[in-house]
C-alpha cells in the first residue's frame, strides 16, 4: 500500500517540504500505450487500490461538496496553499498546461467537466478565503475547483490521506508558510486510490496518465 511508501519520503529542507519517494517512481511513454500494450504509469501505483477516503469541505458559493460526488469521474486531488512560492503554483501550471493539450487532442470537448475533476484544497484556511481561493485557481483554469474548510476539518482530511501539515514562520512577506507533502492523488471513477504523482511530472506524462485511465 502506498502509505508504508510514503512513510519512506524525504523531507526537504527548503520552503516546502516536498515529499519525494526513495524509489518506485516510473517513467512511461507521452501517449497511453497502443491497444494491448502493456502502459507504464508515471508516478506511484497503489498496490492494491484502495478507496480514497471521502470528505466534505465548502467551495467559494459557501456550498458542501463531497468527493463522493465526484464519483465516475477521474480526480485528481492536491493539497496546497495560495502563498505557497513553489510547489503548488508549479503542480497547478502543470494541470493547466495539461487540460489544454487535453481539450485540444480531443477536438475541443471539454474532458475536465464531462471526465475529469481537478481539485484543490487549501491547507491555509485561516488565510485563503473561499473567495481569494477561487480567484486564485481562476488564474489558471476556471474549471478548477477549490475547496476550503476549517483549520480542523482540513487537518483531519489531510491525515486521512497521510498528508503532513505545518505551519511555520517565514521572513518573507507572507509571515509563515505552511509544510505540506506535494503529492497529486489520482482518485478513479470508482472512487478508488490508484496513483500519486510528484510535482515534476511533466504536463504530457500526466496528460499520458489521464488518457490511459480514461480508456
């Protein structure tokens, strides 16, 4: 299982604490492997799939979402924060780039709200307001979603998925920043844990990625 893996990551001393896996890491062609090839995932495999722990948190309307709703759809779910100087600006540019080539391989239809959900959790409540979360997703893609919830409840949901917190003090001028694992959960259609991808996948691995678990 791909929490007796995680537990193995190193721990960066930079800004962030950039979660990074010792080994199992795997590279894979830029286009889902032809009928009745075997594909290589880019990323961590859960082995076995598991379900993905279900949660409920508010988007920028102040309205409940739950994962569950997102059954049948591909998600990919990541924990980050607005003032974050790396990581999660770098993971949500990889998305973006990634939807584009997407919609533009699929002749302009829309897979991001017919097949897909990619959501984004704020692991600084206190600060990113439902409102500035939404403006800041906007920045990238509009199809985002950005989900906010209390110090506790995120907490909670961060440990679900053996996401690590902190929150410490910065000269910069945000005032502190907070420590998180940077890991992109990859949640099937049926709801179930199949990989995690780290922050430098490339925008066509995970476009690989996506289309294979599409097919």
């Amino acid at each position: 299982m791909i929490q007796s893996v995680t537990r193995q990551l190193l721990i960066g001393s930079v800004a962030l604490f950039i979660l990074l896996v010792l080994s199992g890491c795997a590279t894979a062609q830029a286009d889902p492997a032809p009928t009745g090839e075997a594909y290589t995932f880019h990323g961590l495999q859960y082995d076995p799939v598991e379900a993905a722990p279900d949660f409920e948190l508010f988007d920028h309307h102040g309205q409940p979402i739950r994962l569950s709703d997102f059954k049948g759809k591909l998600v990919l779910l990541y924990f980050g924060f607005l003032n974050c100087p790396d990581a999660c600006p770098l993971t949500l540019s990889t998305w973006s780039v990634a939807y584009r080539m997407l919609t533009e391989e699929n002749d302009g239809n829309d897979l991001n709200s017919d097949d897909l959900r990619f959501v984004f959790i704020t692991v600084d409540p206190e600060r990113d307001s439902p409102t500035l979360v939404r403006k800041h997703l906007d920045l990238f893609n509009t199809d985002f979603v950005g989900l906010w919830g209390t110090v506790d409840d995120v907490e909670d949901i961060a440990r679900s998925y053996n996401v690590f917190m902190q929150k410490v003090d910065s000269e910069s001028a945000a005032g502190y920043l907070v420590n998180h694992t940077t890991l992109t959960f990859v949640i099937d259609q049926n709801g179930q844990l199949v990989l995690a991808h780290q922050t430098d996948i490339t925008p066509a691995e995970l476009t690989a990625d996506i289309k294979q678990l599409l097919q």
